[in-house]
C-alpha cells in the first residue's frame, strides 16, 4: 500500500520550528515503482480516499504536509492524521499522445505531490527546459509552494503556481482531475489515472492555490521553458530615494543602470535597514537573463548569490542579536552579504536552478510581508520603514517585484506587485511593529495583501474583505468539489477555521 504508519500518536514540529501538532497520528505517502505516472498516480489517489475514509469514520481531520516550511502554521492541526508526502516525489516525462491537440507535451512534466522544488528544477534541467520563477529557496514541495502562493520575484512573471497546467485532488467523494476549461491531456491520460475530468476555469484557479483546504493534491502537471542563463549582479550601495519613484513606475532599466547593469533586469531585489533606509547602504541584487549556451564557466552557488533572501544572509547573525538597531543591524548586513560578484567583477552565470538553495531553518523565527500595487511604493516604502522602527522592529526590510499571479486566492493579486518582506528572528516588539505596519497602511488607504505561509494574522473577516469576489468565487469551487459539510470540515484546522475556508 502507498499509505503507511508512522508509529504512534504523537508530536509533530514543523520545519522552522513554528508550530507544533499536539496529539498527531502521522501517515506517509510512498512512491512505488510503477514504470509509467499515470498507474502510480492512480494506485496512490485511490489509497488517498480509502485513508480519508477511514479518518471520517474516526472522526479525525487531516492535514497534508510536505516539506513542513510555512512558518504561518497552515500547517499545524492537533489530534489530527497528518499525511507526509515527501516521499511520494516522483517526476515523469509526458508523450505526445499524452495530451490534447496544440499543446506541448515536451513542455510539461508530471510531478507527485510530494518532490520537493529543487527536485522538479533539477528534473527539467536535464531536460534542457527550466522552471521561470520559484522563491528565494528550493526547500518546499512543489504542491505546497503552489498551495500557499510562494510569490516568486521575476519582474514579469507571477508566483510559483502558475507553472500548474493540471491537478489530481482527492477528496472522500471523488478523484478529480482538474484543468482549464481548454484542456490539457487527453481522455485516455486522465482515465488512467482513476480520475474525474473536470475542466473548468472556475475550479482551476481554485485548485492552482488550495491553501490545503480543497482535499489532498496528490499530482500536478507542470510547465517549463527552455532552459536559460542568469547573470547575477550584487552590491551594498546607498540609493536615493528619488529611484523608488522609478521602481513603482516599473523602469527597472533605469533603476538598474544607476546601481548595476545599464540593461534590462529580470530580478531586482532591495534589502535595506529600515533604520534610516536611504542613509545607509541597501543590499541589492539584479539577475539578467541571457541564451543557454553549454560553454560557460561554472559557478558555486554561493559565487551566483544562491540563498539571497534575509533568512539565509543574515539569519544566524541576527539570531545573535535579536534586538538590533540601526548600526548593529547594518553590521550584520555587511557581514551576511556576499561581497559580490559586483558590476566591474567577472561576470558570473548559472541556470535558473543553480541559483538557488535551501536555507536552513531558523529558530524563533519572524517572517511576514505585506503585497501592495507596484504603484504605491514610493508614498508606502518609507513610510513602512519609518514605523516598523519607530516601534522596535529588529529585522531587515526587503522589496521585490512581480506580475499578477495565477489563482483566485493569489496575494500577488495586482498588475504589477511590489512584495515587501521583514525577515529573522522572533521577538514580540517585531511582530508588535509589523502590526503597526499593517495598521498604518489601512489608516493611509493603501490596499495590501499578506503571505499564506507567513505570519499573517489573518481572520475570516479580513479574507474575505481582501480577496472580495475571488473569494466567494473560491468558497463556490470549494462546495462544488465537496458539497458535503463534512467533507469539507475534515480538512479543517484551528488555522483554516479562523481564516474562513473550511468553516
């Protein structure tokens, strides 16, 4: 059987040490060794809602889990049957006569819910193809950073869960294959994978960002392009704060020329000291795209700026220093950023791929973000960092920028986003200040979103007054995957009750 035990009832920790299950019984979903995806998938769906079944009977619910990365705790549900499935991570090649007419098939890969980021990137790779956005880290299965809506950071691209082309979803009353309404595979593809065809628009964007709250993904069909080079170019350097006007109108060319390359970026990145943001130098980070050839030079990880969030460059220095200020927290910043490679350096390149890593956990940790319109930056940036100091935020404060993302429940949900993050260590006059900054940003009339998988402090109320239409939409594709009340209660936890979607 795909489904087995893992010993007895017990606790649980998620992988950034955030949250714990109390009183847990833990399952794990295996890959076998089936030689074609499709008869795995099908063995492994129909094992899925024979295990639901059983959790019904005992009045248990459940929680599927990856990697265990959100730190917001959407993954946390005590006296629940969680179902690890990292190790049910298998990635298989589609034929042509896989899928419908015009689409294609060299393009897409079949993935279990269970491979992780790194594994999917790695599997295109040798494929000559490549995944065009992904987050700061590779760590988290490919279902659950598409599940919580892991924004990615390429200029003009959206968040990671726009690479889903198609989804298997399990749920005590069906199999459901679940596409756009256009379709993807063909009949006998999906008839073969113990499935029900949906296509429908409706339910797709629904199912693109589950939030674990539409029944158990058990596979995806996942879409590539060919595989590229990244130039990675990073520096410490003062900005005038004249150049947040030229971000928010979107020239990222002209922002780029001033601080590195006077070409067209596809990734900027900004990390600044909120205390006094444009008097002390901001780490900053551009990735220029350019054609695959075979014949570059490789690269470590590190010399392409692999891990170039704040948790990975500056974490186990602020963990020290949980109460940093201004000076102290631009020490750290110096001494957690790599010194290049900088515009008058040797050019450095990599795949897409070879430019991320896994960071490694960090205790106590602090992670949140507001989403707002790339318009707002320059009336919000200061303004953000002007109060999360003021009332004693300790860690760095970091812009990035992407397109709208695909999803009805998709944080990225403007035009063009501007994605601003505080990350490092707990403390509770940090998450005192990110609510000042949340507070503030309602008192000025600025509309914003916040991360699934971070510390969001969401309630049902607010959801709902955020996502407006989109979320009624959501809730109707919910009820329409699972009209049953009790269907939907199973996937229900303290987390998703409070935030409106499974109650």
């Amino acid at each position: 059987m795909p489904i087995v035990k893992l010993g007895d009832e017990g606790r649980w920790t998620n992988y950034h040490g955030t949250g714990t299950c109390e009183a847990a019984t833990r399952f794990a979903l295996r890959s076998g060794g089936a030689e074609r995806g499709r008869d795995e998938i099908a063995m492994a769906a129909k094992s899925v809602q024979g295990w639901l079944a059983q959790a019904l009977a005992t009045k248990r619910r459940v929680r599927p889990l990856g990697a265990g990365w959100s730190p917001s705790n959407v993954n946390i549900s005590s006296q629940s049957w969680l179902l690890h499935t990292r190790r049910f991570n298998r990635c298989f090649r589609i034929g042509a006569g896989d899928v419908r007419p015009g689409v294609d098939a060299g393009a897409l890969m079949l993935v279990e819910a269970g491979a992780l980021v790194d594994e999917v990137s790695d599997k295109f790779e040798e494929q000559g193809r490549s995944l065009w956005t992904s987050g700061a880290g590779n760590g988290q299965t490919f279902a659950g950073a598409c599940a919580t809506g892991t924004h990615g950071s390429m200029i003009a691209r959206g968040g990671i869960q726009d690479h889903i082309r198609a989804v298997q979803i399990v749920t005590p009353g069906g199999i459901y294959w679940i596409e756009p309404a256009a379709g993807v595979m063909s009949d006998a593809f999906i008839a073969t994978t113990g499935s029900t065809a949906l296509r429908d628009d409706e339910l797709f964007a629904a199912a693109q960002l589950p939030v674990g709250a539409l029944g158990i993904v058990t596979a995806l069909v996942v879409d590539s392009v060919p595989k590229f080079l990244v130039r990675p170019i990073q520096n410490l350097r003062k900005v005038d704060c004249a150049a947040l006007d030229w971000l928010a109108a979107g020239d990222f060319r002209r922002f780029s020329a001033a601080y590195a390359l006077d070409q067209d970026p596809d990734f900027v990145q900004m990390i600044v000291n909120p205390y006094k943001p444009f008097k002390r130098p901001a780490m900053l980070r551009f990735l220029y795209r350019e054609p695959w050839r075979d014949d570059y030079s490789r690269a470590t990880p590190g010399q392409l700026g692999a891990g170039y969030d704040a948790l990975s460059l500056l974490g186990r220095l602020l963990n020290d220093y949980p109460w940093a200020r201004g000076p102290l927290l631009q020490f750290a910043m110096k001494q957690g950023y790599a010194s290049g490679p900088d515009v008058d350096d040797p050019p450095v390149y990599g795949s897409w791929g070879e430019g991320l890593d896994t960071h490694r956990p960090l205790a106590d940790l602090f992670n949140a973000s507001v989403t707002i319109d790339r318009a707002d930056l320059a009336r919000a940036f200061e303004r953000i960092c002007a109060v999360y100091a003021k009332h004693g935020g300790s860690t760095v404060v970091t812009v990035r920028f992407m397109e709208r993302a695909q999803g009805l429940l998709a944080p990225a949900r403007f035009a063009h986003n501007a994605v601003i993050d505080f990350d490092g260590p707990r403390s509770q006059r940090t998450a005192d200040a990110y609510a000042r900054v949340v507070e503030c940003l309602d008192v000025e009339g600025i509309g914003f979103t916040r991360h699934w998988a971070k510390s969001c402090h969401l309630d049902a109320a607010r959801v709902a007054s955020d996502y407006g239409e989109d979320f009624r939409r959501w809730r109707a594709a919910q009820g329409r995957l699972m009209p049953d009340p009790a269907h939907r209660a199973l996937f229900g936890s303290a987390v998703l009750d409070g935030l409106g979607l499974t109650c």
